[in-house]
C-alpha cells in the first residue's frame, strides 16, 4: 500500500487540469505498475482490499480514452472480480455490463 501511495501521488498530478494534455501518458504507465504491486492481492478474499485502486485506475483509463483496449478490459475484469468479492453484487454486475459494451463497440478482449 505504500508503494501504491507514491503511484497515487503521480496520477493526482498527471490527470490536473493543466497537465492532462502533456502527462496524459503517465495514467497508463502508472497502470501497468499499479498492476505489479496489487497483483498479489488480486486472489480470492483479498481483492476486496483493493476495490477503490483498481476502481480509481480504471476510471482514469476510461477517462483518457486509452488506446489499449485489452488493458482496460483487464482492469474492469479484475474490478468486477473484486467487487463480487467485497459482496458488492449489483456494483459488480454494473462493471460487468461495461465491460461487455466496450467489447461490442471495440471487439473481443484478448488478455
């Protein structure tokens, strides 16, 4: 969670209104390392622990209208798990209908 912190720090300041245009790509960077250090929780019972990261993360990915389309279904994936984890059904089952509109728009999600 500490390390998290840090990565946490980094989004604030990249997705500000005067900085979106120039560190937009930071957000998906920070996603791949948000990934790394949460992706020993993401298991059955501790997922639930990481509901509100995974959740931020994938927002912003959503938010910046990020190119990979495979990234951003992994993290809505691993957000649905968690949610239907954390005993947030009718949450989870939202993310889930997402997920399945983004496939339709963009095609089928490889990961």
């Amino acid at each position: 969670m500490k390390a998290f912190t840090y990565i946490q720090r980094s989004i604030e300041i990249c997705t500000r209104a005067e900085n979106k245009a120039k560190y937009g790509f930071m957000v998906y960077n920070a996603s791949i390392k948000t990934w790394h250090i949460l992706r020993g929780m993401m298991r059955t019972g501790w997922s639930r622990f990481i509901v509100d990261i995974l959740e931020k993360v994938s927002n912003l990915l959503e938010e910046m209208d990020d190119s990979d389309f495979n990234w951003r279904c992994r993290y809505l994936s691993a957000l649905c798990k968690a949610l239907g984890d954390a005993d947030k059904k009718p949450e989870s089952i939202k993310i889930l209908d997402k997920l399945v509109d983004l496939t339709k728009k963009k095609g089928d999600c490889i990961f």
